[in-house]
C-alpha cells in the first residue's frame, strides 16, 4: 500500500475496468470483490479509509436482533450468512461474543427465548452457537456490575464483535493483494461522459493539489452519506436517495462492568436496542437513532444523545456511569436508503441496501451495513456485469481471506487485530528499541512507522483514529501522544516542524470533539 505507486499508476494507466468512489465498507467491499475477479480496480477515497462511518460503528458483525422484531426475516437472514463469512475469513478481527438479556418478568422471559430461537434457526450451520435462558444467579456471574433487583434471570445469546477501522484497512490491503489499488486522499472533483455517459472521474490529490482524469469502464458511487453529492454531480436536481441517521457511543473503564459477556438491553425509552460491550478492554456503550439534515466527515455527538446514554445505563449498571468517566464520546451517521414514500422514522428504516444505476451510466449503492458489505460487493459487481453484458466470473469472497487472516488469536495480546502481520510488528518494535508511543494504551513508535509504511497512514489522526484505536478508547490520552506521533511520522516521512505543528493542531480540533467536558 504505496501512495506514491499508486499515483504514478493512476498516471500511467490508460483505462480501468472499474472505479470506485468511496474507502467505506461499502466501497472496500466492492473493489474487493471486483479486484478478486480479476478486473482492473481502482478505489479513491476523499478522506482517510473509513474516516466517516465505517470506523464509527457499535463493533457488531450481527444479524441483528432487532430487525426480527421488525419483521424483516430476509435482512437477518443474509447479516447471520454474512456474519458466519466474515468470522471465518477474518478471524484475527471477528470473535464470538457472548450477549445476555437481562429479563426480569415470566412474560419477558418467553418472548426473548421464542425470539432468539428464531434468531439461531435462521443463522442455521453458521450461528455462532445457541441462545438459553439462564438464571438470576448465573446472570449476576456473568454479569459482575448489573443491578439485581426484581432480576429473573437472563436469555444467553451469541453474535460477532469486530474492530471496524482495522477490517477496513485490512480489506485496503486485500485490494492490492488481489492485483488492485486504493488510495486515500483523493477528492473526486466531476465526473468525465461521453455521449452522455460516465467513463470515469477528475479528482484531486489533496496532499499535492494535483488534478488527475480517470477513464473507466464503469464508474461506482459507493461513498455512504455522501451518495447524493455523487449523484447531484452525475444530474442536477435529482432526488434525495439518503435518510441520514446519527449514532453516537460512549466508551468507559471496565470497572463499571467488569466481566467479558455483553450487555443487551431489548426496549430503550426511544425505541432502538442498546449495548454494553467489552472492547480493547474497555467499555463501548451505544448507540442512538438521531435523524440529522448535516452530514459531514466528523460529526459530533447531541448533549440529549449523551445523557440518554447514561441514564439509560445508570437503569442497569449499580455503579452509575457520569459524564467524567467518559473517556472518548464519537457520533456516526448512517447512510439509509430512504423509502419511496418518504417520512419514516430513521430507525425504522431497513438496513438492506440497494443498487440505483442511473441514466448516465453510473452505478451507486444505496444504505446497507457493514455486516453485509461482502454481500454488498458481490451484488454490485453482479449487477455490472448484467448489465454491462460483460461475461459473468463467479465471486470467490465468500471464502476470500481477508488480509491478516490468522486463526485463533490471542486476544490478550495488545497486537492481536495484525494477524498474520503481527511478527513483523513485533520484528519492528524490537528494532526500534520497544519504544512507547502510550504505555496506558499499549501501542509502540514501532505501529505508527508500520502503518506508515505498510497501511498508507498519511496523519496524525489517520494513525490516532484508524490505525490504533487511540482517539476511541481514551480521547485525553491520545490528545497527550499527538505531538510524539506527528514528531515519529515526520521522520518517517521527511518533513519539517511545521507540519509537526500543523498535525498537532488538526489531530486537537478533532480530538476535542472525542473529549466529554464535566
């Protein structure tokens, strides 16, 4: 993952098969599956990998509990597959985690069973193992933290739980394992036609200020909430195709609920489902269902969204969790497709994507989750070549190892999410003398030259945020080891004291917003 051999083959390269805008899961998974048939693939992405939604999601690979109460069988149905895959193409990311449901009536009791044994039915031979009720006292083992007042007992169930900024990286890398390219950085800026039709783009190289044109056989919108800003740019005053929802998490030390199963509460005062999940040994609390008209790469998480959080939590946790234990607050937005009559409710809206080609020729995927982006991939290149009438090559994802794939990994182990990359890693930290980035949060001078090197980390945030998991797991902490960060990468990269200074002060502004002042 060279940027500068990327941009030299964007120069060089008469025509592509296929283009794709947007490094989200939608995007990665599409060129992912097109660079694995065999077509010449090239993805661009405006910002970072996985800048926007993609790195700010609740860390499930699930079918998705509460799209049964909704009725929308098939949706479970393709996530609990897709589920199954990811688990075992990325199993250095994907763990089985435990979930349990507090239920505190006989009535609650019969309907969370009924329901999650439809949910292991339907995730047939890949459920990743059966649901049973167990006891009050089994709960409260389980569930070390958890008020026990008026508590029946508990429903056990098992989903996925993943590490979403490093399965996008990773899917990164297995573009270019499969004869691909992606780069970051690149802003599309208009689309080329000819005869009315797309054949590619005009971006810009943000970080040289260059403009490059692009042809392509067939060009793809895959960039999220940003879709309809592809789309205006293909067809002024076309409709709006995106509901925009925002989510937002809270991340916590594990003394507030110390074991290793999860916490699923069923019924929140807003109508969603909310989780209290172990993750990099500390806390995630999330999310909620905000419907939002602003979309941008950092959006920033609504005071209501956070106090209901926490007093959503403080209902089941015996230690109420208050805004200074807060160590990073993030908000993400989700690109819904929106119904055609309009008007529903954000979390009411299916998650299922959809494919829109448009007149011009240009292919978007609309909505969708990162649970299914495999399927998303697979379904985009599908429709291409029908419609294209190019000869169809079979997918070959659903058994694809995703770059780093290693299997039962050691997830004590602070360098577990590398996988097969680890003994480099390891190699590097002990060349580097196993100099410390930030003790507290186990990431060594040794990760940030890796992901410089090997993972096109290009900023301080980029390595804060995506690379290791800083900025989410403790905003304060990150904030103190922005300027050693930038300080390492600029040696790294040949550059001054002034972009040192100028990292520092761009990783602070976005910081600030992770930061949950008292």
């Amino acid at each position: 993952m060279n940027r500068e051999a990327v941009v030299e083959k964007i120069k060089t390269t008469a025509i592509w098969d296929v283009v794709v805008i947007g490094g989200g899961a939608s995007g990665l998974g599409i060129a992912a599956e097109a660079a694995s048939r065999g077509y010449a693939t090239l993805l661009v992405e405006q910002s970072d990998f996985a800048k926007s939604t993609s790195s700010k999601s609740t860390k499930l690979v699930h079918g998705g509990v509460r799209y049964l109460a909704q009725g929308n069988i098939s949706l479970v149905r393709e996530a609990s597959v897709e589920r199954g895959l990811l688990g075992k193409n990325a199993p250095h990311l994907v763990k089985n985690q435990i979930f349990i449901i507090p239920v505190y009536t006989w009535w609650s009791r019969l309907k969370y069973t009924v329901g999650l044994k439809l949910y292991d039915w339907i995730s047939g031979r890949l459920s990743l193992g059966s649901s049973l009720f167990i006891s009050r006292n089994e709960v409260l083992q389980k569930l070390p933290g958890i008020i026990s007042e008026n508590l029946f007992g508990g429903i056990l169930y098992h989903d996925g739980q993943f590490d979403d900024a490093r399965l996008a990286i990773n899917l990164a890398q297995t573009i270019f394992d499969n004869g691909g390219y992606a780069t970051n950085y690149m802003k599309v800026v208009d689309l080329i036609k000819e005869e009315g039709k797309a054949c590619g783009i005009k971006v810009l190289n943000t970080e040289s200020n260059e403009q490059y044109s692009i042809i392509s056989k067939v060009v793809i919108n895959a960039t999220g909430v940003f879709v309809d800003y592809i789309l205006q740019m293909d067809k002024p005053g076309t409709k709006k195709n995106i509901a925009v929802s925002q989510g937002i998490h809270l991340v916590l030390d594990k003394k507030f609920f110390p074991g290793e199963d999860a916490l699923m509460i069923p019924e929140t005062s807003d109508g969603r489902v909310l989780f209290i999940v172990p993750w990099h040994n500390k806390l995630l609390m999330g999310t909620t269902d905000t419907p939002v008209n602003n979309i941008s790469l950092e959006p920033i998480a609504l005071e209501t969204e956070i106090q209901f959080i926490l007093e959503t939590a403080s209902v089941y946790l015996t230690e109420r969790p208050k805004r200074k234990d807060v160590l990073s607050v993030f908000a993400g937005l989700r690109p819904l497709a929106a119904p055609d009559e309009g008007g529903s409710d954000t979390k009411e809206i299916s998650r299922s994507h959809k494919i829109l080609v448009s007149a011009s020729g240009l292919f978007s995927i609309l909505g969708g989750k990162w649970t299914t982006y495999r399927k998303m991939g697979e379904d985009m290149i599908d429709r291409v070549e029908k419609e294209l009438r190019w000869n169809h090559i079979p997918s070959v994802t659903a058994s694809l190892h995703i770059h780093g794939y290693a299997t039962e990994p050691n997830q004590m182990n602070p360098l577990y999410y590398y996988g097969s990359d680890e003994a480099f890693i390891k190699k590097l930290i002990e060349e580097k003398g196993n100099r410390w980035i930030s003790e507290k949060l186990q990431i060594y001078e040794a990760q940030v030259i890796w992901a410089i090197r090997e993972e096109m980390a290009r900023t301080a945030e980029d390595i804060l945020s995506r690379r290791t998991r800083a900025l989410f797991l403790d905003a304060k902490e990150s904030i103190t080891v922005a300027p050693l960060v930038a300080t390492v990468m600029a040696q790294e990269m040949n550059k001054d004291e002034d972009w040192i200074n100028e990292q520092i002060e761009i990783f602070n502004s976005v910081a600030s917003n992770y930061v949950l002042e008292n």
